[in-house]
C-alpha cells in the first residue's frame, strides 16, 4: 500500500455530494461547499439526528438506500461512518435527476425576461381570481431562452391549482450553486415557487407534462408547487 501523506479534503470539496462531519456535541468540524448550501434549507440538528439514526453498530461505515427532500434537494441515500466516540460523518448522494428522452430545440425558444412574462400570467389568473397575492422576484435575473408558448400553459395550469386559497405566495429566484446539464452544457436554475395554505391536484398530472417537455423540474407539495427553471443562454 502506498503510505504517502495525501490530502483528500480538495476532493471532498470538489464533490456536489453534501458531506459533513460533526463531533459529539453536534457542532459541525468540517463541511463542503455543497453542505454549506444545503444548510440553507435543513437545520443542522436534523442532519445530526439523521446521522446518529442510521449510525452502523460498530465502527466503520453504513451506507443506506433512503429517500430525503429539502426544498430542491433530492437524495437517495447516506453514508454513516465514524472511528471513535467524539466524531461522526454523513455523506448524502445526489438523486440523479430525470433523463429527458426528447432534445429541447432551444434554436426556437425566445430570449424572454421571465418576470414580465409571470407577471402576465398572474395578471390573467387575477382577471378570474381575487385571492390576496404576494410576488416577491429577483428583478436582476437576466432574459434567457424560454418556450414561452408551453410555459405559459405551465403557469396558468400551476397558478389554477390555487384558485381557492385564502392566500397566495409567489417568488422566483437563482438557485445558488445549483446548475443542470442542457445540450452539454451548465446551465444556472431559477425557482418558481407558489405556496398557499392547500391547493388542488387534479391537474398535476397536465403540470408535469407542461413541465417535463421544457425540460423544468417540477416538484409538487402538498401546499406548493415548485418549479426548477434551466436559465438557458
């Protein structure tokens, strides 16, 4: 075995894999870029719990096949491991996300500021809708190229959902960190999110459609509806 002094941190960095390694008091000693952005939407004790539950009896490692969520996040398993009493590492692995079986033909998408076209979109919603309404955007996002015909059809399928809530929250803004892979190449996400107090799904079937064709991510809760919009260019 070679017994040269390497150090791997580089390469855990590196990973998009969250990794995190806590001592016993539940305080974090180490974590990567990509578990630094995913403490923006799970507290750390939950991560910590986590951990201490699907721990192996003995040291060593424990890797289990499991499903977790946090907002955009999607994972399908962890990794446990630890080598005394005072520290604990867990390691969680990406959800690999759906395979498009079609090519988006982007040659044909319109360069479209997207907070113009939301805006119109809820503008129709209200003509038939009095629900109370927030928008919070980020008026910064660039324009990028967009099927405008197919996602307004998603928009009004997704704001429809919540025709009967007392209220409606609606925000869009940059994933930070967060990219995906369109025709070979890294492309930023922007998050639609509309949330109520309870929403209809007789038509989420027709919403992940709409969804699936533009290539959007399409998460649906039981009080929202959460879209991952590919920022092409």
């Amino acid at each position: 075995m070679n017994t040269t002094l390497i150090n791997f941190e580089s390469f855990v960095e590196w990973d998009n894999n969250p990794f995190i390694l806590f001592n016993n008091q539940e305080k974090i000693l180490y974590l990567n870029n990509a578990a630094e952005i995913l403490f923006g939407y799970v507290a750390k004790k939950e991560l910590y719990d986590i951990a201490i539950s699907y721990a192996p009896q003995n040291f060593g490692y424990k890797t289990t096949s499991l499903s977790l969520g946090y907002d955009s996040f999607m994972f399908h398993a962890i990794t446990v491991g630890y080598e005394n009493e005072e520290q604990i590492s867990l390691r969680l692995y990406n959800a690999p996300r759906i395979k498009h079986t079609h090519k988006l033909e982007t040659n044909t998408f319109i360069t479209t500021d997207i907070n113009i076209l939301l805006e119109a979109n809820i503008a129709l919603f209200r003509t038939k809708n009095s629900n109370p309404l927030t928008l919070l955007t980020d008026q910064d996002l660039p324009p990028f190229k967009i099927d405008q015909n197919n996602f307004s059809k998603l928009l009004r399928k997704t704001l429809d959902a919540f025709r009967s809530s007392d209220s409606i929250d609606i925000s869009l803004k940059l994933l930070i960190g967060q990219q995906v892979i369109i025709d070979d190449k890294k492309e930023s996400i922007v998050q639609l999110c509309i949330q109520a107090n309870g929403r209809y799904a007789d038509t989420d079937h027709e919403i992940s459609a709409f969804a699936t064709h533009s290539h959007i991510k399409c998460l649906l809760q039981e009080y929202a509806i959460k879209l991952e919009i590919p920022l092409i260019q």
